[in-house]
C-alpha cells in the first residue's frame, strides 16, 4: 500500500513536470517570409543512382508556398511547460531525410530507420550534446539511440555518404513545439492564458524571438521571417 | 550477477588498454591546484596555437592546417572513447607528449616534464564545461575496448577485405587510396574541407598505424570527422578483420627520397605502355611534393604529396612513367555541389633548356629570364604540350618543331594516375632539351588536383632532383676485373711455386 503510493506520488510529480499545460487556448498562426517562392533547387544526386536517383530530390532549406508560407520553421512557445522525454523518429528513405526538420523533447530516444537498403552514415552536428556518427549499412533498418540529445539546441544532421542529405533536430525541453507545414501554418493548442515569449527558427533565416499575450480561445501569432 | 560483472570486467578491460597505449604515463588525479599549475605551461607553450581561451584561434592558426584542437568544443579526434564522447585523459596525455604525426603538434615530452603535461591536461579540460557536467552527472567516460590484435587466417582477411568494400570504400576507395565516390564531397565539422585517408601511406596516419590503431580508429570513428564509428554495426570480431585486411594494404614507412633517377637502357621495340614489362627494370625514385607557397597565391592543402618516377631510354628516345596518388581523377563526371571546383587534373615535368655544367641550376619554381627552363606537361582530357618557362606564371608553349616532340597518355585506376612520357633525346630546336645518357641533368615535378581547385601556381611541387640515364656497361667493364684477377692468380700460384722451390733447395 504504501509503496504504491509512493509510486503514484512519484507519476502525480512527474505529470505535473511533464505533461503540457492544460489549458484551453490555442495559438495558431502561419510564418511567412518575404524570399520569393519558386520550385526549389534540384539536387544533384552524384552516387547510388538506383536508389538515390528514383524520385527527383530538390533543397529542402528555403520552401516558400505561393502566399510566402514557410515550410519547416519551428515555433516554440517558451515556459508553456515541460517537454516530456520519449522517442522521436527520422529515416533515411529515398536518400534523403524524413522529416527534414523535427523537434524532439530533451532527453528522448531518437529511432533512426535505413529504408534503403545501401549504406548511410548518421551523423550528427550538437555542441552541447554529444555528437554521434556511426555507419547505417542496408541491414542495419532500424537503430535506437538513447544518448546525444539531452540538452536543448538545434542540431544538424548529415549523411557523409550522401553529401547532400541534411536534416535538423530541434531538440527542446519546451512541451509548446509546433513544425510549421507547406504554407506556413502552425498550431499549438491547450495553453494556458499568459504572457510568453515565443521563439521561431528556420535553418536559412535564424531566429526570432517576440512577446506574446496568450488568452482562452483562439490567438494569432504571425511572423515574417527575412534575413 | 552478472550485472556486478560487467563493471568489473570493464575495468579491467580499460585497465588493459591504458597499459597497453601509454605505458609511462598512468591517470593522475587532476585536481584543481593541477590546474592552476598547468595555466602559465599552457599559456607559454601551447596558446601560440590553440589560443588564450582555449578556442584554437591563436596567432598561428589560421596557418595550420589541420587547425589547432579547439579545446571549447571539446572535439577531440584521438581520444580513445567512441565517436563524439570526451577523451581519455591518457589519451590528452599521449597526444601532448608524443604529438600528432601529420599535424602541426610537436610532442613535448622532450621539454616538458611528465608532471606539467598532466597540469596542462587538466588546465585544458577546463576549458570546456562538458567534463565538470559529466562529474556532476556522475558519469565515467567508457574507453573503447581494443584488447589485443586476434590471429587471422587467409579467410578472415578475405572476409575482411569484403567487409571493407562493403563499409569503407564509398569514401577510402577500392584500393584504399581515399579515392571512394563519397570522397569528394566532405567536410570537417568546423567547415574545413577534409580527405579519407589513404589508408596505403601508413606514415601519414595520424593517430598510429599498428594494427589495434587501425582496429581503435575503424571501430570508434574520428570525432569532428565524417569518419563514423562502426561497433553499432559490425561486430568487434568484424572490425578486427577489417582492420586485418588494411594491415596487408598500409605501408608502414615513408619510401626514402631518391636524389637521381636512373634511367636504363632497353633494346627492342619501345615500351607498349604504361603497364610493358620492362618498366620493372628501372628503379622507382620516390619524390615528395609540396604546396607551393612560395608565389603567387599560396597553397597549403595540397592532395597529392609524391610521385614515384622512372625513366627507360634506347637509341631515340626517352620513356618517363609517373605514377602518384589522387583521390579523383578531375575533371569529375559527376561534380557535387558542395565543392564544385572542377579544374582538370595536371602533371608537369620540369627541364633545364641546356644540362649545366657548374654548380648552378635555373630557379626550380619555373626557371627565371636569364635561365629558363621546359615542362612537359599532361592535362587530364586536354593536350600534351611542351612548355617554355621563364618564372611560375611566365609559362608559354614551345614554338617550332618541339612544339610537337613530346606524347604522353595516362590512365586512372582507384586513386592511382599513371602517366607515360615519351621525347627523342634530341633537341626538336631552338629553346629544347637533348637529353644526354651519362650525364646528371636536373629534374622537377609539379602536380595538379583540380578537384581540389589547383591550377597555375596553386600545385603541388617538387624541388630539382638528378636524371642520369645510364650509360650500357661496354663490355671491357667486365673483361678488365676478369683478366686482373687471372693475373693475379697466375702471380700468385708463380710465387707459392718460386718459395717452395726455394725451401726445397735450402733442405
């Protein structure tokens, strides 16, 4: 009895650290940028045409919709709450990164999958974090790792091999996180009411931190990102 | 149980290798007092490069290449833990004492004693938050475990040979010479462009070349490196029979430099080419190169650092075989776009216009205006031309009849370029060369990587050796040593006959 008590002390502590706060407001909005929208450049795929070669790749660092959305920002509500660790998911598929830009709460597994069936490397580029860089040959289909993502910061990836797969992992112990999509748009909902200070990040354009009032129901956060 | 085991059998794993990497030089305890004695060390010695702060920028830097270890970042490349963690401070220890061969860090173990390179390893370590983190998370760094080299059978290092065209030759190429698809297009995490190693030329390896140095770096990586760790997917057993089959690839020493090249002479047909058999008659003269930093822009980075040389002659003409290392045969078919330089590869060889006949040669980067010299130079995809120079960048095609003398042809094959050059002997004309078998006529070489972005003065050059074609040994050569030695002989026996007649006659 009494253990079992402890134990859900212990879960009541953890909840209250780590689930996101249950608010009832929603921040939605859609990050533009002034860079003119056009078909992104292709890649040029050098090796492992086979494989790498079957789907046309293009740079995935600068996609702007036909409105000026921007694809693949991160917007992150800070001191919404505690991120809660557990496991994040990338592949190498196609030669190249799924997803392009992630987030991922400090201290997760990331699970790192070869849908390719030739040889990868992952290679990662943190600071703060431990940078790992092992083989991924085609056997190797899924690897787990459980260390090098326990601080927050934004952090690149690489394939060695295929010089021209890149990703990024915004790894944050914020639980407000939202990747915004093919036109911009994000939405982060169950907020609490308050003033935060929320920060957008994009791998071409920087950051850009600003002031935001957060009431019960829907708010707009709108940001225009040039560099 | 076995949980409490496997602590203990990796302590002594650990203990094992720290035995076996650095004898003279067990852990100390790094205190903070160790510290503060380690900063003036640290500052006297080691800040001209790695900086006051620590962040490898000091006043040398920018004219190191590899950079100087930026100690903020913590990136350490040999630091006997797996890809990405913090170094052993063994590790730390070794490096400062022994140096990095390839690098610009000297050991110190000469000036140092073995007391201050543990204070400056532990004023250096201070330079980074990751290891006070790694205290206050009450982690210990796990060293990587390499034990001792297992005996290999023919099979295992076949077995080891494919597992390395499997895991390694994207980037270190089929024959190892770093000349892999993927070899091009890499980058050192700070930004700097960087090479796989060609895994031939052991004395370029950084980090050793025995066979556990092998095995440590294909199983862990090299941090701040595309070179990835492989222990998440090949088994030790593996690794160590990869590390088997580099083992009969590497070669350990650096060839001696030849002074002269020793052309000999062959009857017959000429040469059918790069690969006739009697190339093996001539010896190989091993010449090194180096960035050419003497005019113009200068270029520290150099990727092909020497050239094996060797020359055959007959009656008319001369035959010149070059043969050095290059890890992409430029232009590329395919150029990537992180690094689209895309020049043609090049190869130079450099002539005196008239074999001198003092102690003076012309300048040996290009010759000058009062003595200029002739390059016969082969570009990769473009023409053979005979060149007149009278400087670096004073360089113009040869006119008349020796505009057309010289031919050559080249193949490339896994990292390898092998270039025929064949001239007369004679002079074509005005401003040329005859080349005359007995005497030492001076010879430089330049080459270009044009992947690398070499062209004009941004090369790869050799200072002046010698070219002696040797003379065929006329055949008194050895006749007159045959008929001393019957003469002596017969004097002898004559004398043994003339004393012992003498003592017979005195009995």
């Amino acid at each position: 009895m009494n253990t079992l008590s402890r134990y859900a002390g212990a879960v009541c502590a953890l909840a209250l650290l780590y689930t996101a706060p249950a608010g009832a407001a929603t921040v939605k909005g859609v990050i533009s940028t002034p860079k003119k929208a056009g078909a992104p450049e292709a890649i040029k795929v050098t090796k492992d045409h086979a494989i790498c070669g079957v789907k046309p790749l293009s740079k995935e660092e600068m996609l702007v919709s036909a409105s000026g959305g921007l694809k693949n920002a991160v917007v992150i509500i800070q001191g919404a709450g505690k991120a809660a660790p557990g496991k994040g998911g990338i592949a190498q598929q196609g030669c190249r990164f799924e997803p392009h830009v992630m987030t991922l709460a400090a201290k997760s597994k990331l699970e790192i999958k070869n849908n390719d069936g030739l040889s990868h490397n992952f290679h990662s580029f943190g600071f703060e974090n431990d940078p790992v860089n092992f083989s991924q040959p085609g056997e190797m289909k899924v690897k787990v790792v459980d260390k090098g993502f326990e601080y927050p910061e934004v952090i690149k990836i690489q394939c060695d091999i295929h010089e021209w797969m890149n990703a990024w992992i915004v790894v944050s112990d914020e639980s407000a996180v939202a990747v915004t999509g093919a036109d911009g748009s994000f939405s982060i909902a169950n907020l609490k009411p308050g003033t935060y200070t929320a920060k957008v990040w994009h791998e071409k354009l920087g950051e850009v931190t600003q002031k935001l009032t957060v009431k019960d129901g829907d708010n707009t956060l709108n940001v225009a990102m040039s560099k | 149980m076995m949980l409490s085991i496997a602590p203990l059998l990796q302590a002594l794993m650990a203990l094992f290798v720290l035995a076996a990497a650095s004898p003279a030089s067990a852990q100390q305890a790094l205190t903070p007092e160790r510290a503060a004695k380690g900063k003036p060390v640290y500052e006297k010695r080691c800040a001209g490069c790695h900086g006051l702060t620590g962040a490898g920028d000091g006043p040398a830097a920018d004219r190191l290449r590899p950079r100087p270890r930026d100690f903020k970042t913590a990136f350490y490349k040999f630091g006997d833990t797996v890809f990405g963690k913090l170094p052993m401070d063994t590790a730390m220890f070794r490096a400062i004492s022994e140096g990095l061969p390839g690098s610009s860090m000297p050991g110190w173990k000469d000036t140092l004693r073995e007391e201050e390179i543990w204070d400056v390893v532990a004023y250096i370590k201070d330079f980074s938050r990751k290891f006070a983190r790694l205290k206050e998370r009450g982690e210990k760094l796990e060293p990587l475990v390499i034990g001792t080299a297992p005996k290999l059978s023919e099979a295992d290092i076949q077995e080891g040979k494919e597992l390395f065209l499997k895991n390694c030759e994207k980037c270190h190429g089929k024959a190892g010479r770093g000349s892999g698809p993927s070899a091009v297009a890499l980058k050192h995490d700070l930004g700097d462009r960087i090479w796989p190693r060609n895994l031939t030329k052991g004395w370029t390896f950084r980090n050793g070349n025995a066979i556990e140095n092998i095995y440590r770096t294909a199983a862990g990586g090299i941090t701040g490196t595309p070179m990835p760790s492989h222990l998440e997917s090949l088994k030790p057993e593996q690794v160590w029979k990869i590390a088997g089959y580099v083992d009969t690839i590497v070669q350990r020493e650096q060839p001696k430099t030849s002074e002269v090249i020793i052309g000999k002479p062959i009857e017959g047909a000429p040469p059918a080419g790069i690969d006739d058999a009697r190339w093996a008659e001539a010896p190989a003269a091993h010449i090194p190169l180096a960035g050419q930093i003497i005019e113009g822009e200068r270029w520290f980075t150099p990727t092909v650092d020497s050239v094996q040389v060797r020359a055959l002659y007959d009656s008319t003409m001369i035959y010149l075989l070059a043969e050095w290392d290059d890890p992409s045969a430029s232009p590329l078919t395919e150029p990537n776009d992180k690094f689209p330089e895309n020049e043609p590869d090049a190869f130079a060889v450099q002539l005196p216009t008239v074999i001198p006949t003092g102690m003076e040669k012309p300048y040996f980067l290009g010759g000058g205006n009062k003595s200029p010299v002739i390059q016969w130079k082969w570009t990769n995809g473009g023409a053979v031309e005979t060149l007149s120079a009278k400087g670096i960048l004073k360089v113009d095609p040869i006119a008349g009849p020796a505009a057309n003398a010289l031919s050559a042809n080249a193949t490339y094959v896994d990292g390898q370029w092998r270039a025929m050059f064949t001239r007369p002997l004679t002079a074509s004309g005005d401003g040329d060369l005859t080349i005359e078998p007995g005497k030492y006529i001076p010879i430089a070489f330049s080459a270009w990587d044009g992947n690398n972005g070499e062209t004009a003065e941004k090369r790869a050059i050799s200072i002046w050796y010698w070219l002696l074609l040797e003379p065929p040994t006329p055949l008194t050569v050895y006749l007159w040593p045959a008929i001393i030695g019957f003469l002596i002989a017969g004097g002898e026996v004559w004398l043994v006959r003339k004393v012992n007649q003498h003592a017979h006659r005195k009995e």
